[in-house]
C-alpha cells in the first residue's frame, strides 16, 4: 500500500506542532520538579502537558519522562544541573 508523499508533507507540520507542546511542556516540568519524587513530577508533568494541550501521548512515554526527570539531581536553583 503506498502512501502518497503530499499527504506526508500535509502532516508533518501537525507532528512538528504536537512535538513542540511536547517539549515545552518537558522542559518546564524538568525546570520545576527535577530531582522530586516520580508522583509529584508524574503529576506536574501530566498537568503541564493538559495546559499545552498535548495530553495525547503514550502513558508508558510519560512515566518515562517522568522517571528521567525524577532521576536528575536538582541544581543550586532548583533547576536541573
């Protein structure tokens, strides 16, 4: 079954959006919560994802993240080091 290229390029903009929320969303959550326990960085990470309206993403992707961001040791600021 081929898939037509123009469909390819119609959505690739769509994905880039999503992955972008994705990311902001990432981002704040790991400048606000690296270091702390996986159930309040699973729960802000959640949260920021909902007020990016992104919260289409695989649960196991999330629980991921959320471990990844739990594991990073917070610097001096609060921030990821």
């Amino acid at each position: 079954m081929a898939v037509d290229p123009s469909e390819y390029e119609k959505a690739m903009p769509i994905v880039a959006a999503h992955l972008a929320k994705i990311e902001r969303a990432v981002n704040r959550t790991r400048a606000s919560h690296a270091g702390q326990p996986f159930e309040a960085v699973h729960q802000a990470l959640t949260e920021a994802l909902q007020d990016e309206v992104a919260q289409r993403v695989v649960p196991q992707v999330v629980e991921e993240l959320a471990r990844q961001i739990s594991a990073v040791e917070a610097g001096p600021s609060g921030a990821a080091g």
